[in-house]
C-alpha cells in the first residue's frame, strides 16, 4: 500500500448480562444462528426459543445455555423481559411475527427477506410509525460480513471518491434436503425478493441513496423443472435517487467444484477508484474469503478483513433499542431495501427455459 489506511477498533460487548433480552420465534432458516450470534456478540441474554418443531427448538437452547424452551408465541410476548424478538421462520411468516412482537411492545429483528408482499411492507410501516418500534433486518450479506464493512469503511474515507456505481454477484448452491417452502414463491417470494434483498440493501448503502427505481428486470427457472415453483435465475438494473446506478445478479447454479456456498462479489466504481469485494472465497489462492480489493490514484490495495472490523452492527442495533435511536440502520433504509425487492419481483419479466 502506497499509504496506510487506519480502522475502527474492534466493538466491544455494549451491555452486561441480563441488560438486554432476546427470543428467537421461528427457525426455518439457519441465518437464526448468524443473527443470535451477533446477539449474544455484543452483550445480549438469549432467554426464550420458540419454534413448531420442538427438534430445531431443542438445537438453539443447546447452543445458548440458559436458554428456555417456550411452549407458545405468546408465552415470549408475554413476558416484560424480553426487548426484542428475532426470526428467520418462512419468509412469507417473518411480518406477521414481527407485527405481533411490535403491538406487544418489543421490537423486531428478522432474517431477510423481511417481507414478501406490498401489504405486509404498508402493514409494517404504520405499525412502526405508530408505535415507534423497530422492525429491524438481518441483511447479512453487509451487516456480518467484514469484507463488506470495511468496504463501507474506505468508502466512507473517501478511498475511491463519490460511488457512482455498485455491481452485486449473489450466486447460491441448492444442495440438497430443502423444505417444501423453499420451492414455493408464495412462502419465499421470488428470488430478487429473498436472495436480491441483501444486494438492494448494499446498493442504497454503499451510494447513501435514500431509494431507487428499477429499471428492468428479470427472473427464470432454466434449469430446475422438477421444481416450478423455484426461480434458479434473477437480475435487475437499478437507477438510485442520487444519480448512481446499480446491477443485481442472483442465481442458483454455484457448481460442486466450489468449496464454499457461492462466490458472492461486489463491484463499487468511484470517480477516483474501484473496491471489489470477494465475500467467501478467492478462486486459485489460499487467501480464503473475507478479501477486499481496492485501486485509486494512489496504487493498488489489498486487505484480507478477516479480524478487521468485527460486526458493530449487532452492538448499534442493541443500543437503538435501548436508546430508541438509529445507528445500526434506519428504519426507512430497511423498508426501502425491502420495497426495491418488492418492485423488482413484482415488475420482472420472466424468460423461457
């Protein structure tokens, strides 16, 4: 490097034990741990799981001791501990649980997709506008991704200048034993709508664009006609409210050759350089994922992020709740990350196979 580049220090633990209490409601999906861990990260007590399969209940109190089995949804809303309710169910299922959190007085943290529908996003706005709770997003792909936060990092530095431009890559393998639900667009609301929401999410962040229109897009199922339901293919091309623009690829054809799920990337052209983000692996080296790449006028750039950053997002949101302010994330950048799925979904042109 031509000149050193200086980080935040790693985050701290922001509350003691027993100063804020979490439940997990729903487990469907395994991000529930990646959310719980951030959790328990930054300080947080993990007293209650409640799920319909008493199995996937009785893994997650057995990776949180201390943990407590619920016998209902609303033995958790019930009780005065509990500050916030986390969930990764059905995605068609995170609004509806987080709306019966949020009218008992908690707030609300979900696994992206967030929602799946326009009536769930209008549903979801006039509670939290009314009540002045948080339905806050897992978008895990930036928010617990060390890569993606130092990224966010430089960009802030001014490292490459005003972002004009980000480029997202989310590749996934299919693997096998997926639920029924995972093949139904009714549960997990089309592939811009569930994977692409952490791309639309990255897009507003990365340019400090307020929204966005879609441009065109598109979703397919090529390759998967044992599966209808699934759509194996999506892109869309985005047009921010600042001027920026941006590009979402997402798909399910990560080939068995590749020793990690995908290889996600992202692309962020500035008019003084360009990052490149290589999320989970770094094809032909040993350098593992976690790889961030950076060119400006000043030379070219390499930082391996792993042990950088650490995730300050999870320590931010136990605060706001805490607080009642709006470090971590706003709630109008969540929902507007959320619509652009929507919009997207709702407005693609669906290709022949």
């Amino acid at each position: 490097m031509s000149r050193p580049y200086t980080f935040d220090p790693l985050p701290d633990p922001v509350v003691g034990p027993g100063e804020f209490v979490f439940a997990a409601v729903g487990l469907d999906h395994g991000h529930i741990f990646g959310m719980a861990d951030g959790l328990t990260g930054a300080g947080a007590t993990a007293k209650w799981v409640y799920d319909a399969d008493p199995a996937r209940a009785a893994q997650f109190a057995e990776r949180y001791p201390g943990v407590r089995i619920a016998s209902s949804e609303q033995e958790i809303l019930d009780d005065p501990e509990v500050r916030l309710v986390a969930s990764a169910a059905i995605a068609s299922e995170r609004a509806p649980i987080g709306l019966r959190a949020i009218e008992a007085g908690k707030d609300a943290f979900v696994d992206k997709a967030p929602l799946t529908t326009f009536a769930q996003l209008e549903a979801v706005r006039e509670a939290t506008a009314r009540t002045g709770r948080k339905y806050a997003v897992y978008y895990g792909e930036r928010v617990h991704s060390e890569a993606a936060i130092l990224a966010g990092q430089l960009i802030e530095r001014g490292a490459i200048g005003r972002v004009l431009q980000v480029v997202c890559f989310g590749p996934h393998r299919i693997g096998g034993g997926r639920p029924d639900w995972f093949y139904d667009p009714a549960q997990y609301g089309g592939i811009l709508c569930d994977i692409g929401s952490h791309n639309f999410e990255q897009m507003l962040h990365y340019t400090g664009a307020s929204g966005g229109r879609i441009t065109a897009s598109t979703v397919a199922n090529y390759a998967h006609a044992e599966t209808p339901g699934l759509q194996d293919f999506g892109d869309a091309h985005v047009v921010l409210d600042n001027g920026a623009t941006g590009y979402v690829r997402v798909d399910w054809f990560t080939p068995d050759g590749l020793e990690v799920f995908g290889d996600g990337r992202t692309l962020i052209l500035g008019t003084d350089g360009y990052i490149e983000i290589r999320k989970y692996v770094d094809i032909g080296t040993d350098n593992g994922g976690g790889q961030v790449l950076l060119v400006n006028q000043e030379g070219q750039h390499r930082f391996d992020a792993n042990g950088m950053t650490g995730f300050p997002f999870f320590g931010q949101l136990i605060r706001d709740c805490l607080d009642r302010t709006e470090t971590a994330m706003t709630q109008d950048h969540a929902l507007k990350a959320a619509e652009m799925s929507l919009q997207a979904q709702d407005g693609a042109l669906v290709l022949a196979p």
